[in-house]
C-alpha cells in the first residue's frame, strides 16, 4: 500500500517526531485536565472500594457480577485488537498494519491495565491477590485450584499482558534509537539511550529482530484467541442458564475483535487529525479496519441467531425464558440497544463511501464500543437477575461507585494515550519507511571506526537500500572486508549479501515452550494430584490424565510465556543489548536516513 508518497526517509522521521518533539497544544493541555479529573474520581471509588468494601458498589445477593466483570471483560475485548494488528496480520504480511500497530499495542497494554483493576478490587481483599498464585506458604499444602475458570483467567491475562508488552518493546527499539540519536536535551538523550537498549541497527541485529518478531507473532496468535476463549468459560463451565453454552468461545472472540478494532479506528482518527499524520494513517487504513469491523460485526450477528434459536429449540424452560426475558423483560432496552448498536448499524458500512468517510467511522466506532459494553451487561445481569428461584429476584442498578470506577477507568486509559502519544513514536518509523533512492558516497578514511586501524578502516555512506546491496557486491568483488553494515531498518536481502548465517532463535524457542509445557504439567501435578488431593465440585483429582482437560488452558498459557519471554532474553544476549548500553553506530545518521558500510582495505 502506498502511503508515503515522496517523502525521504529523513522527512519520515521528521514526521514521527514532530508530536513527541514539539510544544503540547492547548487541545491537549484540555483534553488531558479532563482525563485526569475521571482519573481521579476512579481513584476516589477505588478508596471507598477499599475502605468500605464491595457492598459499596450496586451488587446484591443474586446479581453478584454486575458492573465490575462487565467492565473486566469490555476492556479484555477492547485490548484484543493491538496483538490481533500485530501478530495476525504480520504472519499474512499485511503491509498496512504498519502504519497503525504500534498505536495498537499501545492500546492493548492500556486496555489490560484497565481490565486488571476490576477483579482484584473484586476479590474483596486485593491485599491478598498473591494467594492466587502457586506460591508456597505458611499454610502448607494451600495451592490454587487449577480446575477453576477464574485461575485460568489469571494466567490468561497475565500471559497476555506480558507478551504484548515484549512484542510491543521489542518493535520500538529502532525508534527509540532515532529519538535517541535526533535529540538535542541531555534528559531525554538519557531517556532514550535507556529505552533503546544500545541499539545500533547492525545488519545481524537486524535479522535477529526479524526472526524474534515473526516467532513472537506465530506465539501470539493463538494467546490472542486463547484469553477471550478462556475469559468465555467464566461463564461457559457454569449452570447458570443463558451461560451454559458451546458457542461462547467463538462468540467472545468475535466480539473482541469487533470492539478492538473499534476502538484502534476512533483512536487513530483522532491522532491522524491532531498530529497531522494523514499521510501515513491513509482513508485506506481506515477503509480496512472498517471492513474487519463489517466482517467482525456480521459474525457477531450470526452468533446472536444462532444463541437465541438454540435457546427456543432447546427442552430446557429455564434456556428459553432467560432469552425471552431479555428481549421483552425489564432489560430489555439494553438488549435492543445492543442489537441496533451491534447488528443494525455496522451493516451500513456494506457500503464503501461510509467506509471511507471520516465522520461516519467515527460514529460506527462509537456505536460499536457502547453496543458491545451493552452485550457483556446484557451476558451478565440479564442471566443472573431471574435466577432459578422467583423468590431471589431482583433488579441492578449501579452505584456512583460503580460508575466512578468505570469512568476513572476510560479517564485512565485515554490519560495514558495521550502521555504516549507525547512520549513515544505512534508510527513505527523502521517499518513503514520509503521514499527516494538517493545515493552519496562518503570516503572517510583515515577515521578510527570502533577502534580498528584508522589507515586501513572507513566508512561507507549511502541513501538507498538498492544502492547498499550493490556497493556490497561491488566491496565483495574487490576482496575487501566488511566489518560491519548499519541501517535504519531492515533491509530484505542484506543477511544473504553479507553472508550471515541464519539464526538459531527458532530451535531455541521450540525447546523453551518444551521447558513451558514440563514445568506447567509439574505444576499442576504436584499442587493438585501430588501434595493435595482435592475433590472439587465431585471431581476427585485421582490421577493426572483424568483432570488434564482442566488443567490445559494452564499449560498452554505456560508454555506460550515461557517461550515468548526466553526466546525475547536470548534475542537481547546475542544481539549484547541491554540498559544503559552505549550505541555502537559510527554516526548518528545511521538511525534515521544513511546507510553505512564499515570496511577494512585487503591487506
């Protein structure tokens, strides 16, 4: 996709920069005294949360899940989106994610953040969130219960949130390193410097990056479709009716990346217009996302029908009510304002002119995020309100507790994105760079370059990849040594120009997820078969291989974190990358538009 027209490189970075190195407006200067008024009164509900407990929130003895675990997983869906662009599309190389994926991941690891807060205040005592880890303690053999859904959940997320941010780290240190090597004020050269890990973008750091991102993408995909499918079996493994249901997982999945996507297109907008990046983030890009939208939508549609007529043509009274209840009860205006939100409107976007209109996308954005809060609440407090007892039911109404917590949550999140947006490139300018292909050659002799021997050692500068590729075979042919190549991005066909081997990066993560797999299947067997048996709900945990079904979502998330995280390690030790490391780039240049060959004469 051509989206950068006949920009330089140089004039590329100049761009990304430009927000990060020039004076707030006064938009933001507003917009941010607003996120941080919401901020605080979340922080003021999160006090009387803790001083007075839960009973201060609108939670009764029926509908004990109301606001809380529909914010949870609002926000768990709304993050779905940034590992989705990231991981998904790079592995069907989908050139216009690039534009838009480091903004995304951004989005993803706010978004968790925000999730996080709702059950840890909902455990009731958050100070004692560490007992649902597997840690020991002075209880002896007090260990989780691994055959619960909502400890799969812990993993889940916490995994996911993990990854995410090493994949969205990883990405960011080539940009860190032009932010690095362009400033001019001595804190945020410390600032970067630290950020970027000493990163030089040396030909075989290259390539090792390469690798890392690709095995991060295929380890991610599956963890972007395993937390929503295990965020589902909170309610798919119970008996409440209007839970209890196979469809569930896809369901979920589908929906996640129907708000995600949402919410990246109503962000990016706002950041194309107010940081001026139109020609970068192309009415293409939003073209797309609103065509993920679209199918995203049409599948949640699907689900819908398909959730309501199992329920009709199932024998079970209580099925049937639950979804008549719904569209007819006392809800029933959330209901249908999540099928007009999530089912009628985004089918407008069939048509491709309000695809590409700015205005119309944001209002399906919009509609979108509010439409698809309304089906969590409509999942959770329409099944529980009418419970199996008419003597136990009762209706919900939030607290301003309640919706303190909620609204310092949104105030949260978009406070974070705007000191992200001042703060780190919203464009990862390694990747989307391109432009003319101009050449000038720089002879220096005579120059000491990393400490060889300045009457025999020089240095190479060039504009263009193309022009970098050929002065390599040129050198070749003449018999003299490269010591090194610098460049401001990968370049393709580099690695085989020089010669570099391939890396072992992808044997070592297969042998780091094994690593994953034995220690999760140790840990479950040991906390749950070996030092305390429990029967749980008449599930006696005999042997192993009867629980394994149970214990799975646990192993999987293991060996997806152990892989990720080993292989991210090993990708820093080789490539000598790490805090406080000085840059090893001859000249500064090399982070942002030149090309440099480090060459030493034949002897």
């Amino acid at each position: 996709m051509q989206i950068l027209n006949d920009k330089s490189y140089h004039t590329i970075s100049e761009d990304i920069a430009q927000p990060i190195e020039g004076r707030a407006s006064r938009a933001w200067w507003i917009v941010f005294g607003i996120t941080l008024l919401a901020t605080l009164w979340g922080v003021w509900a999160i006090w009387v949360t803790l001083h007075d407990g839960i009973g201060a929130w609108g939670l009764n003895k029926s509908v004990g899940w109301a606001w809380d675990i529909t914010n949870f997983v609002w926000w768990i869906g709304i993050g779905h989106a940034g590992t989705l662009i990231s991981a998904v599309l790079l592995l069907f190389r989908q050139q216009w994610r690039v534009a838009i994926n480091r903004s995304a991941e951004a989005m993803t690891i706010f978004a968790v953040l925000q999730a996080s807060i709702f059950p840890i205040l909902h455990l009731g005592r958050p100070w004692l969130l560490h007992f649902n880890l597997p840690i020991p303690n002075q209880y002896g053999s007090l260990w989780d219960n691994f055959n619960s859904p909502l400890l799969w959940d812990v993993f889940a997320i916490a995994t996911y949130f993990s990854v995410s941010l090493v994949f969205w780290w990883v990405g960011l240190l080539p940009d860190f390193a032009m932010l690095r090597d362009r400033t001019l004020k001595p804190f945020q050269k410390k600032i970067y410097s630290l950020l970027s890990f000493g990163w030089s973008g040396r030909a075989k750091d290259w390539q090792r990056m390469e690798e890392t991102m690709l095995l991060l993408a295929g380890i991610a995909t599956p963890l972007v479709i395993s937390v929503h499918t295990i965020v589902s079996f909170d309610f798919a493994t119970s008996v409440v009716s209007g839970w209890h249901t196979t469809i569930f997982p896809p369901y979920f999945v589908a929906g996640a990346i129907f708000s995600g996507f949402a919410m990246v297109s109503l962000l990016l907008i706002i950041l194309r217009k107010v940081c001026k990046l139109e020609a970068y983030i192309t009415l293409k890009h939003i073209e797309l996302m609103n065509t993920v939208m679209l199918v995203a939508g049409s599948i949640v549609a699907v689900a819908y029908l398909t959730e309501f007529f199992m329920a009709m043509r199932s024998h079970s009274e209580f099925e049937q009510y639950v979804f008549r209840n719904r569209a007819t009860g006392a809800y029933a205006w959330a209901f249908w304002t999540m099928i007009i939100c999530n089912v009628i409107f985004p089918q407008l976007l069939w048509f491709k002119k309000l695809r590409r209109s700015i205005t119309f996308s944001v209002c399906v954005a919009l509609v979108v995020c509010v439409g698809m809060w309304f089906e969590r609440f409509v999942i959770i407090v329409t099944s529980l309100h009418r419970g199996y007892l008419p003597s136990s039911w009762t209706m919900f109404s939030p607290t301003w507790v309640d919706i303190g917590i909620f609204v310092g949550t949104l105030g949260f999140f978009f406070l974070l994105f705007l000191l992200y947006a001042r703060s780190f490139p919203m464009i990862a300018q390694a990747e989307v760079k391109g432009g003319r292909s101009q050449v000038s050659e720089d002879r220096c002799q005579g120059t000491d370059v990393s400490g060889q021997d300045s009457l025999n050692s020089y240095l190479l500068t060039l504009n263009s990849p193309e022009e970098l590729l050929d002065k390599i075979k040129e050198l070749k042919s003449e018999g003299r040594e490269i010591q090194e190549v610098y460049t401001p991005f990968y370049v393709h066909g580099l690695a085989e120009a020089l010669g570099l081997k391939r890396t072992r990066l992808g044997k070592a993560t297969f042998l780091y997820g094994l690593i994953g797999l034995f220690f999760g299947c140790w840990l479950t067997y040991f906390t749950m078969i070996k030092d305390w048996s429990m029967d749980i709900g008449g599930k006696p945990n005999a042997t192993f291989w009867q629980n394994l079904p149970a214990f799975v979502p646990v192993i999987f998330e293991l060996v997806v974190y152990f892989a990720a995280h080993l292989l991210v390690i090993s990708f820093f030790i080789r490539s000598r990358l790490y805090p406080f490391k000085k840059a090893e780039n001859p000249i500064k240049k090399s982070s942002d538009d030149k090309f440099v060959i480090q060459v030493r004469d034949k002897k």
